[in-house]
C-alpha cells in the first residue's frame, strides 16, 4: 500500500489500510472456507485444536510487528514519512526483538531487485506514453463504465496470476488508474482492488 501511494501520489497510506481491512478479512474469509472444503474432501490430516492460550501467546509475540501497522494508520505522516518511519521502525524490531534480519535480507533482496526493475520498466512505458495509449485503446472497446471495470479486474486478474505484487503496483498503476478514475473509480478503491487481485 505505500508503494501504491508512491506511486499513485496524492494518496493516504492511512487511508488505504482503513479502505482495505473489509475486503481483506472477506478475502480470508473465503480463502478458509475454500480451505476447509478442500481439506474435508481430499481428507487432509488435522492439525492441533485451537488453543486461546496459543493464540494469545502467538499474539503477542507479533504485536512488534503488528504494531508497525499503527505507523501508517495513523495518518499523521504522508506517504513517504511513513515509509521511511516504517522502515527504521522494522529494521529496529528485527534486529532487536526478533533477531531475523538475515532472514529479511534475503526476502528482501528479491522485493528490491522485481522493484528496481519494474520502475526502470514504468519509467520507460511513460516515455513511450504507452499509458495514454493503453487508456485508448481500453475505452476504444467499449464506452460502458460496467464493461471498463470488468475489463479492468480481468487485466488485474491476469497479471495476478503471473507477477508479484509490487511490480504490479508499479507497472499497471500509471496506466490502469487514469482508466478507472475516468470512469468513477477513486484512486483508493482502485487500489484496494490491485491488492486483492495481487494476492
């Protein structure tokens, strides 16, 4: 969500936490119950019972990490103070609390060099205006709002199914949200609608 705020500019990291906690417990909702049933049918072995004593231990062993979440809810900050707060804020509790920054050098070196990559990318499709072009050729089939949308989530969906989620963020962002605010879809609810097609 702050890559997307960077990259959309002008955008509420705070905002875009609050806008996705609805469909994001939807999404695991049914992500569970999808779960179940494919465990049920194919008989998959259970695991342990649910523990409230597990579960408020697990709890607070995450609350560090959990709690770097306020930094960007609270909306005090703009997009990039959150960012760069957020950053020293993990870097802190990695190395101090849990100790794993090994662990989160390695994930994060890939994040990093798909980042890196994909903005070099972005910056040549706005040379290229390909953005303006792609927005044309988009409303060139159809002028209906409803088909735009549905065309929009199909494009989402397809590059969900084959890319990560940041160089997604960078890459379609420029050219898919000029499209969908042409047709009354706000910058936030577009990106809410990137991360759930993202994940």
């Amino acid at each position: 969500m702050v890559i997307y705020a960077t990259t959309a500019s002008g955008i509420s990291v705070g905002a875009l936490f609050m806008a996705g906690y609805l469909p994001g417990a939807l999404l695991a909702i049914s992500l569970m119950i999808g779960s179940y049933i494919i465990s049920v049918k194919r008989n998959y072995p259970k695991g342990e019972p649910f523990n409230s004593k597990k579960f408020i231990a697990e709890l607070m062993r995450s609350f560090w990490a959990l709690a770097a979440v306020l930094i960007v809810v609270v909306g005090v900050f703009t997009a990039t103070e959150s960012a760069a707060i957020a950053v020293i804020y993990s870097l802190i509790v990695s190395v101090f609390i849990y100790k794993a920054l090994d662990t989160c050098i390695e994930t994060l070196a890939i994040v990093l060099i798909l980042i890196a990559t994909s903005a070099a990318f972005g910056y040549c499709l706005t040379i290229l205006h390909v953005p303006a072009k792609a927005a044309n050729l988009i409303k060139s089939v159809s002028d209906n709002p409803v088909a735009i949308a549905l065309m929009l989530n199909a494009i989402l969906l397809i590059l969900g199914c084959i890319m990560d989620m940041a160089p997604i963020i960078l890459i379609a962002a420029p050219i898919l949200l000029p499209v969908a605010q042409s047709i009354g879809i706000g910058a936030i609810q577009f990106g809410v609608m990137m991360f759930g097609y993202s994940v």
